[in-house]
C-alpha cells in the first residue's frame, strides 16, 4: 500500500528543508507553546494540541524568509514538541513541590538539574523510540489520523496565501490584553468570578454555595476546543462536587457540631465570602474542607477512569503492542533506503542514543533511590514500560489524535506499578500518621516515584506526538530523518525552560501550585497516589467512594467518566468557563447552519477557524501571564496599589459575552471562503 501513496512534494523533489531558520522558529515556537500550555495545564489540567498553531505561525514566519512548505513542516514539527513535553512536565514536576519533597526549584540548583534532566531524557527517548516505530504508523493506511490530515489541509490551504495567521495573532492580543487587566500582577480592572452562598430558610443547616464563570480566554478556548458535550461532562463533575457533595458535607457537619453550623450562619447573613471560602480562625473554610473531602472522592474516580480509558481502548493498544515489536524486527534495514520520503536517521546511531538514554536513566534513579540494585531493576522494568507505552501512545493518536493521548492513564499506570515495585524491594517507609512529616525515607520513596513516572510520562506525551507530527510531514513529502531532527531540537528547547516555567508560575501566584489559582489536577493525582502508597496514609474511604463513582458512571455508559472527575477536582468558576466555551462552539455552529453551511466541509471550516482562534487565546493569555510573572520576580509592579473599585465582578461578565461574539463572528467568517 506504501507504494501507491503520492505526497504532496514529489519524492524525487529537492528543496530546501533543514536549514536554520525553521530550526530557529521551530525551537522558539516549542518553548512559547510548551510556556503556553504549561501555564493552561496547571491552571485548567489540559493542554491543547500545538500542531494547528505551530502550522500557522510557521507559514507566516518563514514566508518572510522565502520558506518553502518542506521548511515549514520542519518549523512546525520541531514547535509543536514544546506542548507535548508540556503535558508531561505538568502532569509531573508539580507533583514533587505537592508532596513536599521539593520546595525550590531555583535555575542551576540541584533539583532543576535533575528535573530538567528527567523531562530531556523522557523526551529523546520519546522521539527515539518513535522513530523506530515510525514506518508502521506512517504506511498503515487503515490509521485515519484525524487531527493530523485536518493540519494537512490546513497546511495546503495555506500554500494558496490564505494561511490563518491573523486570527491566530489577533486572538493573542485579545486575551493578552484581558490577561494584563485581569491578572492581580497587572493592572487588575477586571473582576474574576463571583462567588457566595445562600440558605433556604433561617433555621436550614448549612449553606449552598454558588459561583459564575471566570473571564478566561484560555479556558473559554479549552471549552470551545473539546465541545459541548465534554464541556457538559466536565461541567457535571463539577455541580457534582460543589452543589451537591458539599451541601451534604455541611449539613451533616452543622449537624454534628452546633457551633459550625452557628458560624456558618453568621457569615452567610454577614456575605462575608472572603471567610466563608478562605476560613477564619475557628473555621476552615470551604475551599479546605473541600480539598480534604471532596478532592480525595475525585481522585479515586481518576484512577478508576484512567484504567478504565486504556481498558476501553484495549484492542487498540494490544495491536499497537504488537506492531510495535514487528517493526522493531525490521527496523536495521531503516537505513539503506534511497527514496527521500523514507530515509530514517541511521539504526545504529538510533540505538546507540537509545542506549545512552537508558545508562542516563539509570544514573538519575540512582541519584533518586540511592542503591544501585533497586535503580537497575526500575531502570530495565521501565525501559521496557517506556517501549510498550511509546507504541500505545502512537497507536492512540492515530486513531483518536493527540488531544486525545490519555497520557495521565499511562502515566498512572507506570506510578503504580513503580511504587508496587519500590515497595516490594523495600523503598516503602511504613505509615504515616495524620500530622507527622514524612520520613527521609518515605521522602527518598516518593521522589523515586515520581522520578520513575516522569521519565515515562513525556516518553508517552512525546511519543504520540512525533506520531501526528510526523504523519503530516509524511503526507506533505517531507523527508524522516529532518524531521527527526526536528524533534530533538523541540524537545531539548522546551525541556531547558519548562522547569523554570513551573517555579516562576508557583513562586509568583497565590497559593502556588496546589491552590485555587493553580490546582494542577494531574500532578495531584500522581503527588497523593505516590505518597500515600509508600506511606501507607492514603484516605481509603473517600478513595473508595470516588472509585465506585466512577464505576457507576462507566455501568450508565458515561463516554469520559475521567472528565467527570476532573470537573470534580478542578475550581468550579474554571469548570463553568470551559462549560461556557463549549456551548459557544454549539451556538456557532447552529449559526452557521441557518447562515447557509451546506455540508459537513462547510462546518469543518468554520470549526478549523475558530480553532485557530481559540488556539490564539491560550497562547495569548499564558504568554501575557508568564511575562507578568517574570516581572513579578524582578520586583517590578505595575500598580503597587489598585484603587478599591478595581476588579469589578460584573466587568468580567462583560468580558465573557465579548469573548463569545468574537469566536462565533470570528469562525462564521469561514464561510464566505
């Protein structure tokens, strides 16, 4: 079948391809979009595919440099690896600031050393490992690759001079500009979400708490991105947790104590909301008791739906598996071809890299567990973890596209099977009572852990998109072994900066990662899961009730019960706004069918337009975001003192409504194309 495939660019064609300036594009771009979805996967758990930006930013950049489409593929390629290691890094290296067993991740110090090193070796191994799988994903033709042909068309579109380019910028400079007058580090005009509670009746026990949307363009985008029915299943783990468990857990606790039911009357009829969430001396607070509580429910849910999602995907992943280690039979012949298209980089230098990864691996365990037994045996059962998860990755994204790689249901695997492992060879460090810190042991477990998670966790982020990435490049014509260089240019790039992302976001916002502002879902997932398995401390009831919810929702046929849990875990403002997103795409495109879209190409359209869009409200915000941040840590403050009317709640119901014209009247403008 390989041999009747025709590329857009003529194998026999010669152009230009790995030069510098895609390289240079593709590196920026891999740290920009890699920054970009660092700060939207800890603020919100989810990244967007970079490979739509990344396309169109490329197209526009190089077009400036009389770049051919072959250099714009290399640029994109080598830009859209940043998000990838993103979600890796994010579902991750937050988890060691969560447990405590890292309180500072300070450029050049010991522990930025060792993150950076993890995220670098999991993402060349990532890119490694896909290359020796490559030629089965790319000449199987039964794989639809979904997001990847949507990126090529976009990509040919764009050779007619209609690149898409000015949507995706003008889309960044909206929500920059929203960003600086909504965060607290800029000038903070606009009001975030409305939050409070009321009582039905002055004697009723407890109080029902409420809250509106957050004016994000970011999680606007994210809702707008996954839909409305994923937005609503999101939606509903979140009214799940906050307008249903919650009443309870207040009623039951004014119940049982008098005196918590005394204060929380007082602050209801005082509206003193500050205290009600933030809690006083003698009460916790609602968003406390919600972490304690509620969050722990959510978790069990995750882990039961992410074993469940590969579950589901079983066939797949077993022929995927399988695939894999035929290729890996064939792969030594990589390199006698002749025909440009097919040109892998040289198989032995491939395994020589490999080999090195793993001695690298073996060097950051040891550094991680201090025995060099313990670091072998992981070290070879992750090897082998790595290899398998690589293939399942890629196999995932060409069915369902990389928006879609269920990285945490791996990731979660690989922490449960790397903290059975340590436990039975003794890393475990007994139980941990309630108020007692962990022991240097317990502390050596879970860094090892988490260590051992990382590692495998972007080799299955970045597996899977080398996958997309690389099918596009092999539909455009593009030549492998350039693109593969592409790839360990991105990858390297992104992981030099990401770790410093992390620290500057959890050094410069309130709460740091963990709290409201950056709850980083994921990684407290891994963070409570590593811990309480090597210190015997997790909350097993809450645990249990959160794992037979979700077996419950999979017996009512629900098609993501992982999303249910993570409306659970996430804020709810943040829920409602990726709510509202997703019902703005289901009003345009009820829009565009009255304004006269005549088929499904013509919906399509408006759908990739106002994907561009919101692609540019992510990046727009984060980037607005991080540079704040930075100055934030330069001691530079825009406005020391912001006058009391600043921060208008019903400023950012505006700012919502506005959002939502412009990506409808933004993606309807698609269809007079």
């Amino acid at each position: 079948m390989a041999q009747d495939f025709k590329p857009y660019v003529d194998p026999k064609t010669n152009m230009k391809e790995l030069t510098l300036p895609p390289l240079i594009l593709g590196a920026i771009m891999a740290v920009v979009l890699g920054a970009a979805n660092t700060y939207l996967g800890l603020k919100a758990g989810m990244t967007v595919a970079a490979a739509f930006p990344a396309a169109v930013i490329s197209m526009a950049v190089l077009r400036a440099f009389r770049g051919n489409i072959l250099e714009e593929n290399i640029a994109r390629t080598t830009g859209a690896v940043g998000e990838a290691l993103a979600a890796g890094a994010i579902f991750t290296i937050p988890a060691f600031i969560i447990v405590g067993a890292w309180d500072d991740m300070a450029l050049f110090s010991a522990n930025w050393f060792m993150a950076t090193s993890l995220l670098m070796v999991g993402g060349v191994l990532g890119v490694l490992l896909m290359i020796l799988l490559r030629r089965t994903f790319m000449e199987d033709t039964s794989l639809p690759f979904p997001e990847a042909v949507a990126c090529t068309e976009i990509v040919k579109a764009g050779q007619g001079g209609q690149t898409g380019a000015g949507s995706v910028f003008a889309a960044m400079g909206i929500a920059g500009l929203i960003e600086f007058f909504k965060n607290p580090n800029g000038i903070p005009f606009i009001g975030g979400s409305a939050r409070g509670a009321f009582k039905l009746g002055s004697n009723s026990n407890g109080a029902f708490p409420y809250f509106t949307p957050e004016p994000s363009p970011a999680f606007l985008a994210v809702g707008y991105i996954i839909g409305p029915k994923y937005g609503a299943i999101t939606a509903a783990g979140g009214i799940f947790g906050w307008l249903f468990l919650m009443p309870i857990l207040l009623y039951v606790m004014s119940l049982q104590d008098a005196s918590f039911g005394t204060e929380i009357n007082t602050i209801v009829t005082n509206g003193d909301w500050q205290a009600l969430f933030a809690g006083t001396a003698s009460f916790d607070g609602l968003t406390e008791l919600y972490n304690e509580n509620i969050k722990m429910i959510a978790i069990g849910a995750m882990i039961v739906s992410a074993f469940y999602t590969l579950f589901r995907m079983r066939g797949n992943l077993v022929s995927g598996i399988g695939r894999s280690f035929k290729s890996l039979g064939g792969a030594g012949s990589a390199g006698t071809d002749e025909i440009r298209t097919e040109k892998d980089l040289d198989f032995r230098l491939v395994m020589l890299i490999i080999g090195l990864m793993v001695l690298a691996m073996l060097g950051l365990y040891m550094i991680l567990c201090g025995s060099f037994v313990v670091s072998l045996v992981v070290t070879i059962v992750m090897a082998i973890m790595a290899f398998l998860f690589a293939a399942v990755a890629g196999f995932l994204v060409s069915i369902i596209g990389s928006s879609s790689n269920p990285i945490s249901g791996l990731t979660l695997s690989t922490l449960l099977i790397a903290a059975g492992l340590l436990v039975l060879l003794g890393m475990g460090g007994g139980y941990l009572e309630d108020g007692e810190t962990m022991s240097e042991q317990m502390k050596t477990g879970v860094l090892a852990v988490l260590g051992v998670a990382t590692v495998v966790c972007c080799v299955a982020g970045v597996a899977g998109d080398m996958a997309q990435d690389w099918k596009v490049g092999h539909l455009l014509g593009g030549t492998p072994w350039r693109m593969e260089i592409g790839g360990f240019v991105g990858v390297i790039a992104a992981s030099l900066f990401l770790v410093s992302i992390i620290t500057l976001l959890h050094k410069t916002t309130p709460g740091g990662i963990g709290g409201d502002l950056l709850p980083a879902p994921q990684a407290g997932l891994m963070a409570t899961t590593a811990k309480g398995i090597i210190s015997g401390q997790l909350p097993w009831e809450l645990i249990l009730m959160g794992a037979a919810l979700a077996v419950g929702l999979i017996f009512v046929g629900l098609p993501s019960p992982m999303l249910v849990a993570v409306g659970m875990y996430l804020p709810f403002p943040t829920i409602m706004a990726i709510f509202t997103g997703g019902i703005i795409q289901w009003i345009g495109a009820r829009i565009a069918k009255k304004m006269g879209a005549k088929d499904d190409k013509d919906l399509e359209n408006v759908s990739n337009r106002g994907l561009l869009v919101a692609s540019g409200f992510v990046a727009g915000e984060a980037l607005i975001g991080i540079v704040l941040a930075i100055l934030v840590t330069a001691n530079i403050k825009i406005i020391a003192d912001p006058p009391a009317w600043f921060g208008m709640k019903w400023v950012g119901g505006v700012v919502i409504v506005a959002l939502a014209a412009y990506l409808i009247v933004s993606s309807l403008k698609a269809l007079k194309k």
